[in-house]
RNA sequence: GCGGGAAUGCCGGAGCGGUCAAACGGGCAUGACUCAAGAUCAUGUGGCUUAGUGCCUACGGAGGUUCGAAUCCUCUUUCCCGCACCA
C-alpha cells in the first residue's frame, strides 16, 4: 500500500502557493543566491524526463540554499518564440500564439506537479510584448553602438526552416533543427551582431568561468583563435590589379609559396578567371555544386586554374592562382598561399595539378626525408633553406624575423583571426521579435524610434509563401521617422537566442514596465551562482549570453563581467533500451504519468538517486519502484514515531551524517547524500528512539528532495510553518564520536564471526546451536558486554561472554586461547 | 584528423594511494511469515579452503612509480561526446 501521496503533494503545492513561501524580494539582510535552470521551449508534448531531471536538480539546490539561510531567486520562464509553433499552426491551420500560450500553460501546471519551489510571480516568456520590447531596446542600443550592422554576405540557408541560419545552428553543413537538410549557401543581406569585437574578451574569461572543462574547451575551439600575418599580394586579374591581404599563421614559409587557392565559394571569384579559362572554371563550379556537403569532406582536394597571377611579395615571381574547394571563403580573405612543402592540404593538390614544390624548412630530425618520396608535407619547425637571408636560421626564430621583414616594408601586418563570426540575427519568419528597423527610400535604413517600442508583432498574417509579416499591410507600411514620408518596416523577425541571451537579467525585475530592468535589483542578484542545463548550449545560448552580458556592461547597465558563476551540465536520461527517448520508438516514460503513479517526491528522489547528476543514466522503473518503497517505509516510520530522547550513539550517527551529507548536497552529489540518507534512516528505524530535535533534523534533510513529505512531517511534528524555509541542520562536531563507530565495527566483525561458523557447521555436519561463548582478552570484556544484547538479537543464540583469562569461565574446548586484541574466541553449542 | 570524457561484480553505480572482494541500490538464492502468491523481514551473492582462518584471482589490456595502486605515470584497446580541410 503506498502512502497518499496525491493528497499530501496536492495539499502542499496549494499551501505554498496561497502563502507565496518561494517569493522574495531585494531587501533581505540575508546573502543573495541565484539558481537558474536554462528556461526551457514550451513545447506542445509538454515537459518530458530529461527537464524533470533538470529541475529536481535546480530545485534540490534552491531548497538546500534557502533553508541554509540564502535569499535565493530561483524563477522560471519560457523561451516561446520559435519555428515549431510556427510550423504547428501552419500544419494546423491555427495561430501560434494559440499553441504557445496553451504550451505555457501545460507546462506550468506540470512543473507545479512537481513541487518546484520557483518565484511564480516572476515568471516570463519571451513572445510578451512586455518582454520582446526590451529585445527591440536592446537591439536599437546595439545599432547606436555600431554593434549592429546589415550586410551582404554568404549565409546558411534552410529550406525546410525558410530562413537563414547562424553559424552556430549549422551543424555538420546540416541544419540543426533538420538533420536530413543540407544547409545551402546564399549570397543575401541580412542583420548581424558583431559578436567578434568580444571575442578576444569571451576567450580570455573562459578560464576563470566555474563551468564543466569541456564547456570550456568547446567555447574556446569555437571562437578559435589564431595570431599569425596579413600578408597583401598583388593579384592581376580582368579587373585590373588588386591587392588581396592573405591570412598565414606561417610566414615562415613564405619563400616556399608557390600558388595561390582561392575559395570555390568566393563571391569575387569569377573576377578573377580569365577569359581563356572560363569555361573550365564553370565546369568546375558546378561540379562542386552538385557535390552534398557530407561528400565534400570525404572529397580530394580539387581545383582549377583561374588564369591568374599573383606576384610573391618578396621575390617578384609570378605565382598563379587557382580556385579550390578546400579553402574557405569566410575565413581570413578567401585567399590562401600555398606553400606544398610544408603544409598537408597544399601538398596534396599540389601532386594532384603537378605544381612546383619548393622546401624551405630542412627537419631538425635527419632521418626525415627532405621531401621526395616522404609523401606528405613537413609541417614542424627546423633549419630555413632556400630563403635568401634566412636560410640557416631556426623556423621559429625565422618566422619572427620574416614578419618583422614584411611588417617593415609596409606589405604585412600582425593579426589575429577568429573561427567566431558575427552573429546573423535575422530570420526571414513570423513567430520571433520584429527587428525595430525601417526603410525609407529617401532616408535610408533607420532605427524605429525608442518611444514607439514595442514595435508589435501583428496577429493578422497569412502563412505561406514567404515571411507571413508581409503579408499585413497596418504592420508593413510606416512613416519615416525621418522624413515621414512612405516607408516599409523590417520583416524580418530575431534569432530566438536574442531572447535568451538576457532573460536572466529580466528575472531580477521581471515586472518592470518603465525600464529593462532596475540596476539596483539586477546588481543584488547578479551574476548566477547556478547555472543548470544540458550541454546542447554550448557554443549557442552560452556564447550569446556571455556577449550580450559586456556588452550591457559597456553600456553601463551591469557591473560584471560573467552571467553565469558556475554552470552544471545534467546527464540525458534515456530509456531502458538504451536509447533516446523518442515517438517514434515508443519508448517515451511522461513524468507526468509517473507523478500520478508514484508521486512527484518519488520521481524527484529516483532522478537524483541514479548517479551523478552529471552523468547520462537509462530509465529503469524496477528503480522507481525501489525509490517508492523507501519513502512509503519513511512514511510508515515517521508517522508512528514517537520522539523521545536519542542516545549518543544516535546523536554520534546523525551529526556525522548531517555533516557529510551537506558536503555532498553542496557538492551536488546528490547521489551520495541520498545514500547515507538511506542508511541514517535505517539506523534510526532500526534504533526506534529518538529524540524530537534529532527528527526533526533528519526530516530537513530530507526535504529537498521530497519537499512535500517533509512538509507532512514537519506538521505530525507539531510544527507551524513550513519546513522549506526553516534552518538547515548544523552538524554538532563534539557529538560526533568515532569510538561508536569502532565498536559497532567490532561487534559487526563478532556477529559475523558467529553466524559464519554457524553456517560452515550447519553445512558440514549439519548440528545446530542455541548458545554462543566469546572469549575476549580483559580490556574489551566491557565493550562486548554492552552489546550482548545487540549480538544475541542477530544470531539468534543466547550469549555469554568471559574474560580469557577468567578461571571460572566455561571453556571446554579451551577456545579462550584463540582470543586476540579485537578477535575473541568463541565457542558453540 | 584534433579536442574532451569514460571503461569497476550478474546489472546500475560509489571509491580516486593503505582500513577494498569493493558503499548503496537492483537482480538472484536461501530462510521466516502465508493455504499460496505478492508484500515484508533476515541472511547470502569472485574462487578455493577453514569452527570464525588462510590463500588465490579481480577494478578494459600491457608496462612503470611506490613498502603498498581500482586509485599516480606511460603506452594501448574499446566506447561516448564535441569540432571538423580555420591556412
């Protein structure tokens, strides 16, 4: 029979909520502390395990927190903008806002289920116009800043999703919504944030952030950043002559360079291509075309010769350029010098098209083959040959000393360049945040003026063909605010992760009608203490947020550097099979059903109990049964007990404990904690006594985790109040007696000896005992003594115990004489 | 290819220099209770051996450091996850 656990929870989520326990406020003597889980897509399936997962987490940490004496802000939002609602209503011939607001609201209800202990009044989501006229403020700031700018440029465009994509959202020259979608290139115009101007600034403070290495390091290879030259080289092509400043990390090598490689991908290539080698080189585009994306890296290096020639920067020599599919446009200029000596990819199209290969490094190894028969490129440092004045020199010493050569002769420049690129905000689709931006033929771009934010996202478009914003003409047509001439707005509608770069920040003031935020709240709760969510976010969400983060601060709206003090990465939960859960393999576990079949303190504990938190782990439901039974024994025990007094022992046991468990807690090893949870419960059970200060701790260390439970307990105590927000327990370290543990170590090691005799006795000449004699040196005759009682109890034997070197002892097979420091004799029969 | 992480008993999963044949849970086995099943409780669960002992084999594989290693180092295999021709 389980405990009513519908009743209880039911009863407890209304109380807290009609007493507004989880609300707080900024004027609190109390430290602040900040938990926050990434606030979640309210799809329209509702939330599934792995958010549950998410927020039993958070939830355990904002409760451990709060009792620990914090003023914690913990709040919850919706990221609600976004293609799915889009493509639901599209489908079902409905509105998005429509399905949105439905999806909010099943959500809600389902994380309440669940007893989160979130600031309900602060909740937000990102398609209010009360919210997404701060993305519009923001953006307007930006544009002020000139950290927004519009620009024609070679973008990643999805066919199913109707719009472009941000570098980040292309994975594997796929779409990241549409693994099956080939992202295609589109020479377009569209807005961009320059995220790059922070980019030195993002790398840097990545190694003071408290977040998961890997995080990290992924953060540092995607912004990716590398010093090396712009070297010009003077390029003749139909146009005329052009200088084009070409990327190396190499200038070492610069005497080796013996053809250009321009991208296939370039937008001025055909600029470049001779009359004569036209048709070849359309040959050749089009071949790469029709090449998937997938294929291009498996591919060889291809190319084809322009017609051109560039001249080399030092010697003069003619150098010709071809156009390659391994180059990339949009990193450095487009435009690399081939040096196929020393570099792989150089080296490979060169063999390929027969053109020269020139060795300027000699390996300080003298076993490397120079080059011929080598078979590839020598790419690590050694002695400089056939570069005139350097030869003899060390590689490294010379790339130095290179650099400063063309740096001097005004024909090279140091840089650095970056993997990272701006951010392409735009999307050419309906349910996101209107770009606040306007066109006016005479006057050009311009910002829409301040005061008329928010610049509303119509609710009458018709879906089809193209972006819906179009199609409604009240939105479509302003006046200049220049001239107030005719004018057409921006159509295009935010990034979604313009809404959730910042949303944190609203949650310090989340009502604030005249202002994005006070700078007063926001400076008392800021920065996150903890962040938690999965590792999808990475180089998306987290890069954006840390970027909108100093850009505020240089607008001196903040005062810190990092949103997110520490973040933690929850594990995926998958199925029992093994495998993601999903539809299509029907192997989906709703928490939702498991609330109603076991109650949402059983699902939090069985989340948390698996393992580490940060570790994937596959849904077992033999293990939510065991969870279950666990707390229906509390429940049975906690509802009869009857405080009393607690022995020493018990005072030695729960104070150690409460020790560790709170290191634990606070270490989110939530796992661990649970465990020694588990076995301080079953001593107490066991022990039965116990008095009514030492319960009533050991219910608050349970109540993070099954907040509604305790709750329950708390109140049979005789409590007023909630236990969620009463003192977490302090360990008492004089109570805590390792003696204790010594002797139960001793009289464990006894009980074992006995029962371990008595089996290999049973089994081999099949007698049977009722009386056991232990036989201990005098010093610890005491020690056994006390615990007879304890050792009769788990032996099932009447016991008498004897000092070895009593005469009057009973002995008859002299087993007195076995007895050892901490192993006594013992005798049966 | 580069980078990050992981490999422990029948299974999940702790441990991260000695107290380790390895916490805790699950499974399984035996016993108690029951007409029976379930639930519950107790005990056991690497091998051999023994009146409670001792020995051997074990923490992916191979070496090494150390008086001593699941724990540290090197190499190696497998798996997972990121990035992927970044000049």
């Amino acid at each position: 029979m389980s405990y009513d656990f519908k009743k209880i929870e039911a009863k407890w989520q209304k109380k807290w909520e009609e007493k507004k326990v989880f609300q707080v406020k900024e004027n609190s003597k109390k430290k602040k502390y900040y938990v926050l889980e990434m606030y979640p897509y309210p799809s329209g399936y509702g939330i599934h395990m792995g958010h549950a997962f998410n927020y039993s987490i958070g939830d355990i940490r904002a409760r451990f927190k709060r009792m620990q004496g914090f003023n914690v802000l913990y709040p919850m939002g919706y990221d609600s903008f976004g293609l799915p609602a889009e493509n639901a209503a599209i489908k079902f011939k409905s509105h998005p806002k429509i399905f949105t607001d439905e999806a909010i609201k099943n959500f809600v209800k389902q994380q309440k289920a669940l007893g989160l202990s979130y600031d309900w009044s602060r909740v937000l989501w990102s398609h209010d116009s009360e919210y997404y006229k701060w993305n519009q403020w923001i953006f307007l700031k930006m544009f002020e800043k000139g950290l927004v700018y519009r620009k024609k440029a070679l973008v990643n465009w999805c066919q199913k999703c109707d719009t472009v994509l941000a570098n980040e959202q292309v994975h594997n020259g796929k779409c990241w919504r549409h693994e099956d979608t080939e992202v295609q290139i589109k020479n377009l115009e569209q807005w961009f944030i320059k995220t790059t101007e922070y980019a030195d600034e993002i790398l840097k403070m990545v190694d003071k952030l408290e977040w998961p290495e890997r995080i990290k390091t992924m953060q540092k290879n995607w912004i990716g950043r590398s010093e090396g030259v712009e070297i010009d080289f003077e390029v003749s092509s139909s146009a005329g002559g052009t200088k084009w400043k070409v990327f190396t990390t190499r200038p070492d090598t610069i005497y080796g360079v013996t053809f250009m490689v321009v991208s296939a991908q370039h937008p001025k290539l055909m600029e470049l291509v001779t009359e004569r080698e036209k048709r070849k080189a359309e040959d050749f585009l089009k071949k790469i075309k029709s090449v998937k994306q997938e294929d291009i890296d498996k591919l060889d290096k291809e190319g084809v010769f322009t017609g051109t020639y560039a001249r080399h920067p030092i010697t003069g020599e003619k150098i010709p350029v071809w156009a390659g599919n391994f180059v990339l446009a949009d990193y450095g200029s487009g435009m690399v010098m081939a040096v196929p000596a020393h570099d792989q990819r150089d080296f490979e199209f060169a063999e390929k098209y027969g053109l020269g290969i020139i060795p300027v490094i000699k390996p300080l190894d003298v076993r490397t083959p120079l080059l011929k028969g080598h078979g590839k490129a020598i790419t690590e440092p050694g002695i400089m040959l056939n570069s005139r004045q350097f030869d003899g020199m060390n590689s490294e010493v010379a790339k130095e000393k290179i650099t400063d050569f063309l740096v001097n002769k005004r024909i090279a420049k140091r840089t650095v360049q970056f993997k990272l690129k701006d951010w392409l905000v735009s999307r050419q689709r309906y349910w996101g945040t209107p770009i606040p931006m306007i066109y006016c033929d005479k006057c050009g771009i311009l910002p829409a003026s301040e005061k008329d934010l928010p610049v509303k996202l119509p609710e009458k478009v018709v879906f089809g063909k193209g972006n819906p914003l179009e199609t409604n003409k009240e939105f479509l047509n302003v006046k200049c605010p220049d001239c107030k001439g005719k004018a057409k707005r921006e159509t295009d509608t935010m990034d979604t992760f313009f809404d959730s770069s910042w949303y944190y920040l609203r949650f310090c003031d989340s009502k604030n009608k005249k202002e994005i935020f006070d700078r007063k709240k926001v400076k008392y709760w800021m920065p996150v203490d903890s962040y938690i969510g999965g590792a999808e976010h990475a180089t998306m969400h987290l890069i954006y947020a840390r970027f909108f983060t100093k850009v505020l601060r240089d607008m001196k709206f903040l005062d810190f550097d990092e949103p997110f003090k520490k973040l933690f990465n929850q594990g995926m939960v998958h199925a029992s099979d093994g495998f993601v859960m999903s539809k299509s393999r029907g192997n989906v576990v709703d928490p939702s059903e498991i609330v109603k079949q076991f109650g949402a303190d059983t699902l939090r504990l069985f989340l948390v109990s698996n393992g580490s938190p940060d570790k994937d782990f596959n849904w077992d439901s033999r293990g939510i049964e065991g969870i279950h039974k666990f707390l229906n024994k509390a429940h049975d025990f906690l509802q009869k007990t009857k405080p009393s007094s607690s022995s020493k022992k018990t005072e030695s046991k729960l104070n150690k404990s409460t020790k560790e468990i709170t290191e634990d807690i606070e270490n989110l090893r939530y796992n661990i904690a649970i465990i020694k949870i588990r076995q301080l419960f079953d001593y107490i059970s066991e022990e039965g006594r116990i008095s009514k200060k030492d319960v009533q701790s050991f219910v608050k260390l349970i109540s993070p985790f099954m907040p509604h439970l305790a709750e329950e307990f708390w109140e049979k105590l005789g409590n007023k109040g909630f236990i969620s927000l009463e003192k977490w327990p302090e360990a008492d370290e004089k109570k805590i007696d390792e003696s204790i543990e010594k002797e139960e170590q001793a009289i464990d090691k006894i009980v074992n000896d006995i029962n371990n005799v008595v089996r290999i006795i049973k089994e081999k000449q099949d007698k049977e005992f009722t009386k056991a004699f232990i036989y201990v040196i005098p010093k610890e005759k005491n020690l056994v003594s006390k615990n007879i009682n304890s050792i009769e109890k788990r032996t099932g034997l009447k016991v008498q115990v004897f000092a070895s070197n009593d005469s009057k002892k009973y002995d008859p097979e002299e087993k007195s004489k076995n007895a050892k420091p901490g192993k006594p004799g013992i005798y049966l029969e």
